[in-house]
C-alpha cells in the first residue's frame, strides 16, 4: 500500500527540515493504533533515508504524560532521532527525558491528527526559525510587555529576570527536544495585571465559537476571576491539590508558524499560529518559572498587538 501523498510533504519536513536525519544515523518512530497512519508516513520518509529506521506501535495510553510500556520506554533511549507521534503526549514523561538525557534528539508530536500535521508540518522551519529570532530580538530585555487586542485584552506582564524561550522546530544538537508543530517564542511572566479575552482556542472547549469567549483578570500575576464555568471548574479542581498556584498566571507566548492560516481547535498547533498570542494558567516551573501545578492551560487570543516598552513589536502573519 502506498504513501497517503498527503502525508509525505510534512513527513519530509520533520525528518530532513526539523530532526535534520542523515543517511548514518538510527532513527525511531514511537507511535499508538489511533496515530498509525502518521507514525507509518514518518517511518517511510525514514527508511528512505536511513537503514537504520524502526516502528514502535502500542495501544494508546489514557493521560497525557503516563510513562509509556517498559519496552517503549527501552527503544526511546537508544537512537539518534525519536519522533513520536501519540494519542497522549509523552513531552512530560520520563521516557522522553531519560532519552534526551542519553543525547537522543527528540521530537513528540500530542494529539497529533492527520489535518494538523499537514497544515503545521508543511512548513518552511528555517523562515519560522528566522520569525523566532525578530520576536526575540523585540522582546529580549524590556522590562514592560503589553498585549492589546481589539476583542477587550489589555494586560501588562513584568518579565523581570525570566528569560525568553522560543520553540523553532529545528532540533539538529543531540539531547534537543522540541513539540512538533512548532513555532512560538514565550516566557513565564514574574507579575502581570489586566485582562485576557480569550476568543480562539481554549481547553476544554477546542475552538470557540464566534460570539463564545473566555475572560479573566488578572492581579499581581494571579488570576483573579474566570468568566466560564468549565475552566473555572478545572482550575478550581487543580487549587483543591495545590492552592494558590493553580491561579498562576503562567505564560505569555507569541506564535510564529506562518504556515498555520486558520485555528482548527488543536491548542498544540492553534497556539503556534503566526499572529496569535497564548496566555496559560497554571505551571510554569517547566518553562522557566517556579510554580508547579497540575494543569496549564492555554488560551488563544487572536488579532493582538504586543509592546515591548511602549514599541509595537511586529508580529509574522500568514
């Protein structure tokens, strides 16, 4: 059977572009029943590259962040290149960290669907690279960040000492580890104060629908109030384990995959999209920061304008 040719552009794009495989290096697709179809477009992208190429299949696990099977877990540390496309994401696992910790290069791919890896995938990463590196340069060092945007948001975060983070996609060093799709530069805020109008992507509703949006307030980097009753629910649920935390204002991310024309409802692509900025509740201590909570949650605000101490920073569009 061959190749769903839809599936081989963006295939081509996380081998040769993202992971940078080469002919003498051993790679490994670690995949799940539901996610076969994109695992075996991978692996044969692989095979054309590399002898040294094998598939990894399991039945799909159910959270994300459980520690896959024992044998999984074996194969993840022992190739050059790891990509693993599943139904629930191993980013936060031990396998995965144990493998990058070995110098494998890894890329996961969560709640992968085949709409989102072509629309994220067939990407140039090396422009989106180049869009990380302009938003970097406009933000790194001020000490003020505003996000307007015309459905309400106006908030002022405080970076302080926190660094900047981006996320290219271009995963060439050993032990480098990136999501795929990708494209997004953030930082974990040490204060902020204003208002987010979520009116994209937020859990656990996906896409909201034109007139639905998510509002909070925010006071000195907490959130205050949530203005919908099912992520006021799950936060809620987070503050009975861990308090005050869960009501941390996590993260500011700013999107820059010019490839992503539309949010489809996938935070792992929607929040990507070029022109777009995310704001996150919850943890931040795996982005630079120091609160731990059992959630993060991000919500999507479309058509922002960002100023890094009073000047507009100018945003990749589509």
């Amino acid at each position: 059977m061959s190749m769903n040719h839809d599936l081989r552009a963006p295939a081509e794009t996380a081998l040769k572009q993202c992971m940078g495989l080469q002919s003498g290096e051993s790679c490994c697709i670690v995949t799940d029943d539901e996610r076969w179809p994109i695992g075996k477009a991978l692996y044969d992208v692989a095979c054309e590259i590399t002898d040294d190429a094998t598939i990894l299949c399991y039945p799909p696990g159910d959270q994300h962040g459980e520690e896959p099977p024992k044998t999984v877990e074996a194969a993840m540390a022992e190739p050059d290149v790891l990509l693993a496309p599943t139904t629930k994401s191993l980013s936060h696992t031990r396998a995965r960290s144990n493998a990058t910790a070995a110098g494998v290069r890894a890329a996961t791919l969560p709640e992968i669907t085949e709409e989102v890896f072509v629309s994220g995938l067939d990407a140039d990463y090396e422009s989106i690279r180049e869009h990380c590196r302009e938003i970097l340069a406009g933000v790194s060092g001020a000490e003020q960040i505003r996000v307007t945007a015309p459905s309400g948001t106006d908030i002022t975060l405080d970076p302080g000492d926190r660094e900047w983070l981006e996320d290219t996609g271009i995963v060439h060093e050993a032990g480098a580890f990136s999501n795929l799709p990708a494209g997004e530069v953030f930082v974990s805020p040490m204060s902020a104060d204003g208002r987010v109008v979520v009116n994209g992507t937020m859990m656990p509703h996906g896409l909201l629908d034109k007139s639905q949006t998510v509002v909070f307030e925010v006071e000195d980097g907490q959130v205050t109030s949530i203005e919908d009753d099912a992520v006021a629910e799950q936060v809620a649920a987070a503050a009975e384990e861990v308090g005050d935390a869960a009501y941390n204002l996590a993260e500011l991310g700013i999107g820059t995959n010019v490839a992503v024309e539309r949010l489809v409802g996938s935070v792992l692509l929607d929040e990507k999209a070029g022109g777009t900025v995310h704001f996150a509740i919850g943890d931040d201590a795996s982005i630079g920061g120091d609160v731990d909570a059992p959630l993060h949650l991000d919500g999507i605000v479309r058509d922002p304008t960002v100023y890094a101490d009073g000047e507009e920073v100018p945003l990749p569009t589509p």
